[in-house]
C-alpha cells in the first residue's frame, strides 16, 4: 500500500469521525433546546398558577374583611374584586345554608333524600344508615348490628361510628345509592355544625328538604327571600317546618371564587373560612378547593 493510499484512507477515517461528531452536537443542541422549551413552558405554567393562586387568597381576603366590617354577618352576599390585572367574582353564603351530616336531625336528613328523588320509606332508611355511621353505638350490641350489616353486604369496613371529616365518606354509607350520593353532595357539608339550616343562604332544594313542605310553599319562601323579605316573615312561611330552620350565618362561610388572569387563565377557587371573632387570627381555612382546571360544576345555588 502506498503512502498516498494510506493517507487517503486516514483522511476518511478522521472525516467519518468528524461527521459523526458533528452529529453528535447537532443532537445534544436540539435535546437541549428541547429542554429549555420544556423547561420555560413548565416555569410559565408554574408562575400562572402562582398568580392565580394569590389572587384568589387576595379575594378571600377582601370577602372577609366585608364580612367582618358588618354589624352582622350577611347570610349570603356578592362582590367583584379587582387584584392587580385579574377581575374576580365573589360569592359568599353562609355554610349553614347546608344540611350538616354531623348534626342534622333524622327527620331533615330524610327529607333531605326524598326531596331528591328517595321514596320516602328509602329516605327514612337511608337517614338511619348515616346517623348509625357518624354516632358511637349507646351499647356494644347495637355497633356489632351495624357492623354485621356491612358485612353481610360484602363490605370489607363497617360505619365509622364517629363524626363524618368530609362529605365524600357519604359514599361508603350502606345502601346508599351512587346516583343518591351524587345528587345529595351540593347540599350537605360538616362544616356548620348547625343542626337547622339557614334559610337566607340555603339552595332551593334544601329548602325543599325542609320536613313538611310543599312545592308551594318552597316557591313562596323563595319568591319572598328574593325580594328582600325580612328573615322573621320568612321564618313563619315555613309553618311548622320552622323547628328546622334559621337565619343565623354561624361563623363558617363558603367562597365561590370565579374569574381570569390578563393573560386567560381561569381562576375557579371554591374555599371554606371559619370566621372567630375570639380568635388572633382574622379567618381560618378549613377547605380549599382549586378547580381551574375542572370541568365547570353544575350551579345549586339558585
């Protein structure tokens, strides 16, 4: 092999090298590239979602210090909020506008699953199934009934035989059907701790669960709250309905947080403040709930 082969050869060996460094770089920019885009649109997602996230504290802010600036808390009440670029609505009521699973009494809890579609025998059933589960058995005989009843529907738990810590536990009740479950949700809560509810921030169907009451009578109530009727008038509407209900606010509250960035972001924040004038505290956050990026929920409010 001549010295010319031999240089031609090493030529294209150090060309073959060369291009497949070249190769190499053109991939490491391109991953890179890749990781600064990735990583840029990552941070800009996660300054959104902080923006949004303030703003919604800063409504639950302004909403309390309304509140509390009140000689008396309103039951229910609507404001808009400008924080720095975002526009932001503001509904507030009352959580004793909610059956509290904790503390309603039998009679309202069943009125409670037949206004929403429970024949009334089931409704009446049902009712004793959550009051067996949020209540310590009085003697050992009666939790150990209960108990077989879970086990004899296959259930690998029994009733918690204590207070409900949320809502959603109303789905491991016994013979509670899913569909039943799901409707009854917007209406309750264990946050009030109020055994009557509050008729001026109350939706139209718990007022509608109220024992005793009729379709007309649930029109007329609300046909009379929406035009300012005073609480005491609203009251002897119910008739003997009444024992179940009130209109005092109590101190925990709902926040509806609905709105937009500038740059389009939704904001839809749905939170629960304990408001305790004792406390050092102005308010306290007993649930948070950041849906902005949920489908939006149906509206039981009205």
């Amino acid at each position: 092999m001549t010295t010319a082969t031999r240089r031609s050869g090493q030529d294209g060996f150090m060309l073959v090298a060369v291009l497949w460094m070249m190769a190499a770089l053109a991939t490491l920019a391109t991953v890179y590239a890749v990781f600064v885009t990735d990583t840029a649109a990552l941070y800009g997602t996660l300054g959104e979602r902080l923006r949004a996230e303030a703003a919604a504290r800063g409504a639950v802010e302004l909403a309390v210090h309304r509140l509390t600036a009140a000689p008396r808390h309103p039951s229910a009440s609507s404001y808009t909020f400008r924080i720095g670029t975002a526009v932001l609505r503001t509904e507030v009521t009352a959580e004793a506008g909610r059956i509290d699973l904790n503390t309603a009494p039998k009679a309202l809890l069943a009125g409670l699953f037949a206004a929403i579609g429970a024949d009334p025998r089931q409704a009446e059933s049902h009712a004793d199934r959550v009051l067996a589960w949020r209540k310590a058995p009085s003697r050992p005989e009666e939790g150990a009934e209960e108990q077989a009843l879970y086990r004899a529907a296959g259930r690998d738990y029994g009733p918690r035989q204590a207070a409900f810590p949320h809502v959603e536990e109303l789905w491991l009740v016994l013979d509670l059907p899913d569909a039943l479950v799901a409707r009854a949700l917007p209406f309750v809560t264990v946050l009030s701790g109020q055994p009557t509810v509050n008729i001026l921030a109350a939706p139209p169907g718990v007022i509608a669960s109220l024992p005793g009451m009729t379709a007309e009578t649930t029109y007329a109530l609300l046909a009379q709250r929406g035009r300012g009727v005073d609480e005491a008038r609203l009251l002897a509407l119910l008739g003997p309905a009444a024992r179940y209900a009130g209109a005092e606010p109590g101190r925990t509250f709902r926040l509806i947080i609905d709105g937009t960035l500038d740059s389009g972001r939704p904001i839809a924040v749905e939170t629960v403040v304990l408001i305790d004038p004792q406390d050092e505290e102005p308010y306290r956050t007993l649930s948070w709930a950041d849906r902005s990026d949920a489908p939006a929920r149906p509206d039981t409010r009205r």
